[in-house]
C-alpha cells in the first residue's frame, strides 16, 4: 500500500509521489513570536513532527522548514507595552518556543528560518510582482497584491473573488485598486523597525514572508505545505498568488490542513477555537506543569489531525492514566525478561506478533492515521500482559515472543516519537509531577513511610494508620508486601 495523503488542494487522497523522491520538501508555518505558545499551536507541531517522523520511517529524505515570524503588528505593539526592542522580545519567545518544543519531545526541524533575515529577498520577490503586473505601489507607501491579475485565486479555499463580499474579510482602503488586495510591503510608521527598498523605507507584509522563505530555502515547488487550517484562508491563498505569480510554477503538491484546539465553556459546550483573542487558551507550560508531556503527545495523536480536539481536563487525564497503564506493561515485561533470559524458544501467536508493525504501517499510510494506529496498541499489550501473566506457557516460549513483540512495539513508537523512556524513569516523572501538583515532595513521602515502619516495628498501630490516612489525604496511597512499601500518586 502506498501513503497517501488528504490534499486540501485537490480536495482528495492523493498518493504521495514526491517530484524529487527520496528527497521531500515540506514547509509549516510557524508561530509569530510575541508572547509563550498555547497548547494550539502544540497541536499542529506535535501533528507535523509525527508526519515528518514518519516519512523519514518510510525512507524519504526530508528537509522539514518551520518559520519564526518575528516582525509583524502584534510584535510591534507588545514590545511597545514593555518598552522593549522588537529583537529583545522576539529572542525571548523564540527561546521560549524551542524550549517548549523540547520539553514535548518534538524533533528540531531541518531548517527555522526568521522573517527578517529574508528582507532583501522579499523586496527583490516584491519587484518583480511589480515588473510582472501583479503588484503596484500604493500613493501611502505601501505596495499591494493585485489579486485579480492572478487567475487562479481561491483554488485553495473555494473561495470566488465575485462570492466574497467586499470588507467582510478584507480590511477596505482608498489607496488599494481592490478591497481584496493585500499588502505585500508596508511603509514604515514613526518607531516601527524598517527596512530600505524601492518604494521607501518600511517593513513585508505577512504573506509574503512564507513564499519568500519557502522559496529560499526548498525552491520553486514544495512537495508539501502545511499549517493549522484557520491559515487556509486567506494565508495559504495568498501565497499561493505570490508564489505562482512569481514562478509561473505551482507552488505545493500536498496540502495538509491540521484542526483546531477547541475549548468548551458554559455557553458553548462543544468548544470555541483556542487563541489568544479569546482568552480562551493554556500555555504549553501551563499544561506541562500539571500533565506528563507524553501524555499530552498521546491525547493529541488520539484525534485525527484534521479533526477539532475538545480540550478537557478530563481528556488529559484519561490520556495520562492510559500512558500510565503502557509504562507499567512495559516495566512488568522487563521485568519477565530479565528472570527469563531469551535463549531460543518458539514464536507463540505468530499473527499476533508478527502484524504489529504491517497494521501501523497500513493506518498511517492512510492519511497518517494515528488514531488508529494507536488503537491497535491496545491488542499490542494485551498481548505483553499475556504473555508475562499465563502461567500455563512455557516460559522459553513466552519469553521469545515477547522480545520479538517489544521489538515490533519499539519499532512503531519509534517512528511514532512516543514511550521512549525508560518505564522506571517514566514514573518517577509522573510522580515529581503528581506529587508537585499536590504539594508534596517526593521526599517528604519518602520520611512518611520511614516513620511509618518505624511506627508498626514498635508495635504503634495507631501512629502508623495515622501516617497511612494522611498520606491518602493527600492523595498517595500506599502498598504494602514482603519487599517493602511501595507509594503511587491516585490519579
């Protein structure tokens, strides 16, 4: 089976043939820098790192460009509130923004490219709009898009120029020829950061950023362009036109839209767009102080990246308590493992074991479906924990099968950027990171269960139940067994 990839563009799965294969160029437009990113914008990075992930795990060459938007009207005017260089701020949100990338897991892509080491270019890109007849410096300075010489315009979208009313999504301006032109440059205004070029000193309009960056870094035609799909319109068909305008070339042969992160409140229980318009949004930080950041990853991947995710606490919770139940799988098969040393053996459920890899591959061919190939995780340890508890196995065999299994298993969430840790690792994590929302240390646990012990050794019964309620109070419980107390962080 050959991937395949829903193509806004033609409004279908398309198989995906890239024009340089193995080589693939794939553009994401990133975030514009002006303040710490929101669980939203996570969503498409996470979507995008596991797509760019899994085209490296079939064998393409990839050259993944992720943009900084580091000039625009929203940076310009927050650092004016702090009283703050527009570098100043954007450097700090950059830093904020890779940290957060990091903190999640996510691959550093191939190239970051910022807006304003591409000026020249963009004004070099700009002049020959104009030479061609598709821009026009207006009498203020700035210099537009003249979007009806571009034929093609809304074929991205659907959208139709004479289906459009005039100023319902364009900003209406005397000095423009159409209300539907856009800005391509914009003359500089008193304390703005500018730039020189032919029609003055000023500062690029935002679209053209992208088709100039794109350009600079992948060429005429890029295998794939993606980003959230509130940049379809008018972002994405707004490159499109400079960028073919340019050329004469199409721009992109894959289009990949991801969906929204929605909220729900009390008004609107099935959510409203996450931004910071609304004020309905959660820092990356905010989220990764209270939830494991595979937790995060494995709710994320649970939706269809073209589909709207409800954020719910409860969804992060149930996710988590999922990634729990993984790790302890995994730790349990280590466990067996390491008291049942592979040493030859027969291949117990060969199906079984052997599909593992073949059923990821076939769901994430089929529009890189995560959410089913997260599903047939499941069968996957189901079958581990069989294999670990079935006494009525013989032990050589279970023990072969599941070194093949764990191999299979490994080689998917490999591919998949996900239960990359070391199980033992992976719970003191989630138990630095319950016990910290509880405010309790680890320890101070630790000191708890010592004087419990103590407590019982004197025969203190009741010291040690009181030591017991307190701690449950808090939300670790405790169990006891011939090797010790062990302590967990109730869910």
């Amino acid at each position: 089976m050959a991937l395949a990839i829903q193509n806004t563009l033609s409004g279908k799965k398309d198989e995906f043939q890239p024009i340089s294969a193995p080589k693939v160029g794939m553009y994401v437009c990133g975030v514009t820098v002006y303040d710490l990113s929101h669980i939203g914008h996570a969503r498409s990075a996470i979507a995008f790192d596991v797509i760019y992930r899994y085209l490296r795990f079939r064998g393409f060459d990839v050259t993944y460009v992720r943009n900084f938007t580091d000039i625009d009207d929203k940076i310009i005017r927050r650092a004016g509130e702090l009283g703050i260089s527009t570098g100043e701020l954007t450097e700090k949100f950059i830093g904020a923004f890779k940290d957060d990338m990091k903190a999640l897991g996510l691959l550093d892509p191939s190239l970051e490219p910022r807006c304003t080491h591409y000026v020249p270019q963009m004004v070099e890109f700009i002049g020959q709009l104009v030479e061609k007849g598709f821009a026009y410096p207006a009498a203020n300075g700035d210099v537009y898009y003249r979007v009806g010489n571009f034929k093609g315009y809304g074929k991205l979208s659907g959208k139709k120029l004479d289906e459009l009313e005039a100023g319902a999504r364009v900003e209406v301006d005397d000095v423009k020829e159409s209300p539907f032109d856009f800005a391509l440059w914009k003359a500089s205004k008193p304390g703005e950061p500018k730039w020189p070029s032919p029609w003055g000193e000023g500062r690029p309009g935002w679209h053209i950023e992208c088709s100039v960056m794109s350009y600079s870094n992948l060429g005429e035609t890029l295998d794939i362009h993606g980003g959230g799909k509130d940049l379809m319109f008018p972002h994405h068909e707004n490159e499109i036109a400079q960028s073919e305008a340019y050329t004469g070339k199409p721009f992109a042969k894959y289009w990949i839209h991801n969906g929204f992160v929605n909220v729900p409140s009390a008004d609107n229980p099935d959510g409203a767009k996450m931004s910071k318009s609304l004020g309905n949004f959660y820092t990356i930080r905010d989220v990764l102080a209270a939830y494991h950041p595979e937790a995060v990853k494995l709710f994320m991947l649970g939706t269809h990246y073209r589909n709207d995710i409800l954020f719910t606490e409860d969804g992060l919770s149930q996710a988590q308590d999922r990634l729990a139940y993984f790790y302890e799988t995994l730790a349990k098969a280590e466990a067996f493992l390491a008291t049942h040393p592979v040493e030859g053996g027969t291949l117990l459920d060969v199906d079984r074991t052997s599909r593992i890899v073949s059923e990821f591959i076939e769901a994430m061919d089929d529009d890189f479906n995560t959410t089913k190939a997260l599903g047939q995780l499941s069968e996957v340890f189901k079958l581990i924990n069989e294999l670990v508890s079935d006494a009525k196995l013989v032990p050589a065999d279970a023990a072969f099968t599941l070194a093949e299994t764990l191999k299979n298993l490994r080689t998917v969430t490999g591919a998949l950027g996900f239960l990359t840790l070391d199980p033992k690792r992976f719970e003191e994590e989630l138990k630095q990171l319950r016990t910290g929302q509880l405010g309790v240390s680890a320890a101070e646990i630790e000191q708890l269960i010592k004087e419990r012990l103590d407590a019982r050794a004197q025969k203190n019964w009741k010291r040690a139940d009181e030591i017991r309620d307190l701690l449950a109070a808090k939300g670790i419980l405790l169990k006891d067994s011939r090797d010790g107390t062990t302590w967990s962080v109730k869910s």
